[in-house]
C-alpha cells in the first residue's frame, strides 16, 4: 500500500529541474524510492536511511541536513536539521506522521522531530503528507502543523470517509489510492 502511496505522489512532480525534500519515515522512504530514475531532481533529505539508500544514483543529487540522529528512526533532527531546510528553495516537500486529524493536526511521536519536519514544511512551496490509513484520524504527542499547512495528503482507501472529509474540510485536497485486490484463481482439472 505504501508503495502506492508513494507513486500517487511523485506525479505531483513537474518535469525537468526540481529540488524536493523528503523527510523520514517508511512512507516518505517509499516516495524517494519511486523518484531515482528522475533525472535534474536534487533531493534534501533528514533521513539517513533514505540518503544511503539514493545517495549512490548518479542521476540524483542528494543533499542532508545535519543536526542529531535519533537512533530509533536514523532521523536527522534540531537546530541545524531546520536551518538547513530553511536555507534551500524546496519545491514539494514529501513528509509523513504518525497521527492526521482535522483536531490535532499532523502529529508525531517526538516534539523534536516535529519542530523539524515544522521547517521541511514552512520551506517548501508545497507540502505533500503521505501516511497509510492507519495514521488518518489519529492524534500524537507533537504537533507538526495545522492541516491547513498541508497542501495534499495522499493515503489509502482504509480510512474512514467521515475522517477523510474532516481532514479535507481543515485544508488539505485528500489523494486516495485504492487497494489492489489479487485473487488466485484455482484450476480444478477434471478429467472427461
């Protein structure tokens, strides 16, 4: 699902040169993973894990903030994290959260790392928030921003509609993808 996610959002993404930010996390990761065979991209990203997974293509240019490493997430967080995405011109900045409601906001787990996704936010001309469904209606310990902050938030068909349009009503335009249904068809020979 996150995948999907993902790819929902890189077509935000206009053609030729553009600068994104992306922030930490498994969905965020995913939208970086469906950018590296863009070609003029340069990404500015907190996220180690994210910069050693896209930082050897050849065909990108992959920026890091500094600041300190939370070791639960590999996260780059605090005062330099911040100055940094405040120092570049950011087209779309792609984040994720741990919470999403029209009440509380965007919210997190870690009142640091939400001042610092705060900055990828206000950097950026626009901001793109791609979580699961389980993190719509949601609310956690820091406040990132108001939705109103958030331009789109792309999410999958597993959240409740009456959450969705509250999210929607506080801002943002909702982005919803819709789960792949496989099924397996069995053959059953028989014989005439």
């Amino acid at each position: 699902m996150k995948r999907l996610i993902a790819r929902r959002a890189a077509t935000f993404l206009p053609e030729g040169p553009f600068a994104v930010a992306i922030g930490g996390g498994t969905t965020a990761a995913e939208v970086a993973r469906a950018l590296v065979f863009r070609t003029e991209l340069t990404i500015l990203t907190n996220s180690l894990t994210t910069a050693a997974e896209i930082g050897a293509r050849q065909n990108l240019r992959v920026l890091v903030t500094g600041g300190i490493v939370r070791p639960s997430s590999f996260e780059i967080v605090g005062a330099l994290a911040e100055s940094s995405f405040a120092a570049l011109n950011i087209g779309i900045a792609f984040l994720g959260a741990d919470g999403v409601s029209a009440e509380g906001g965007v919210t997190t787990h870690d009142e640091v790392e939400a001042r610092t996704n705060a900055a990828m936010v206000a950097g950026a001309q626009r901001s793109v928030l791609v979580v699961d469904s389980s993190k719509i209606g949601r609310v956690t310990l820091a406040r990132v921003v108001d939705l109103a902050a958030v331009d789109d938030v792309v999410t999958d068909d597993g959240a409740s509609v009456t959450d969705l349009r509250a999210v929607e009503r506080a801002g943002p335009r909702v982005h919803v993808v819709q789960r792949v249904v496989q099924r397996v068809v069995q053959r059953v020979g028989h014989r005439a």
